[in-house]
C-alpha cells in the first residue's frame, strides 16, 4: 500500500543499514562512508548525552566549567542543572538521528554550533568549540549524503 504521508521520506527502514554494518566491506565506498557517519553520529550524541547525565567517564565539574555564564542564566537552574539538559537535548538529538538521518544530521549540525558557541563564550575553551564546529560541518555532509542517497533509492 502507498503511503502519501509528509514524514515518509524523512523516515526508513533501519534493516539496511544494519545490514552494511555488519557487511561492510561488501558495499561501495560512499555508501560505507554515509554508514560510518550514520553509525557515528548516532553513537557520539547518545553516549555523550548519557554522560552528562550520569557523570560515568566525566566528572561532573568537568561538564559544568563548559557551560559559559549567558547559557547558565539562560536555562533554568544552576550549572548542574544546565549540563542535564544538555545531556537530554543531546541524547535526543542521537535517537533522531538514528531514526530520521535526512532530518536529524540537520538538527544535530546546528546544536553543534549552538555547542561551539557557548565553548567559544568560556574561556580556555575555544578549541573545543573547533571541534564542535568540525562536527557540525560533519553533520551537515552527512545530511546532504543521506537526501543524496534517499533520491537514488526512490
């Protein structure tokens, strides 16, 4: 039956790509690298969410010293406070991933940016926020890679 929903070409069958990942040495080269991105901004938000809620490899005033002053009066509560809702908004954004890449790269892309922003606003923390605008731009080409891919399919 043919589905004329909105969402439908946000939204896929997961069975193929964990069928690359676990054959992937059998699929072509840009197909592997949307997977190997796929797989890896998925893991990275859920695991780096994961932690700042529940400090497992991070001590918690780590996470609190990367939240600049304009972002801890901004959201509600202290510090603590701040770095569990980044945490959540964090590991969200991996589960949307996981769920609609077309959509969700775009979504983590730009709160790596609002990431690098606030790293940029802390002192001695400039240079993470590089690598947060790094990951951004990683995030925005795997956007483009998996709309790429979706037109090829359909």
């Amino acid at each position: 039956m043919a589905s004329t929903h909105a969402w439908d070409n946000l939204t896929h069958d997961m069975r193929e790509e964990m069928h690359d990942l676990t054959h992937f040495a059998s699929v072509d080269a840009a197909h592997q690298s949307r997977v190997a991105l796929w797989a890896t901004f998925v893991a990275l938000p859920v695991l780096w969410g994961l932690d700042m809620m529940t400090n497992a490899v991070t001590d918690s005033t780590t996470w609190e010293g990367s939240i600049s002053t304009w972002a801890n009066n901004f959201l509600p509560g202290n510090a603590a406070d701040a770095v569990m809702w980044v945490g959540a908004i964090t590991l969200l954004i991996g589960l949307l991933v996981a769920a609609m890449p077309q959509f969700g790269a775009d979504v983590l892309g730009i709160w790596f940016v609002l990431l690098a922003v606030n790293l940029f606003s802390v002192d001695q923390m400039a240079y993470l926020g590089v690598g947060m605008v790094a990951l951004a731009v990683c995030c925005f080409c795997m956007a483009r890679m998996m709309r790429g891919d979706h037109r090829r399919e359909a």
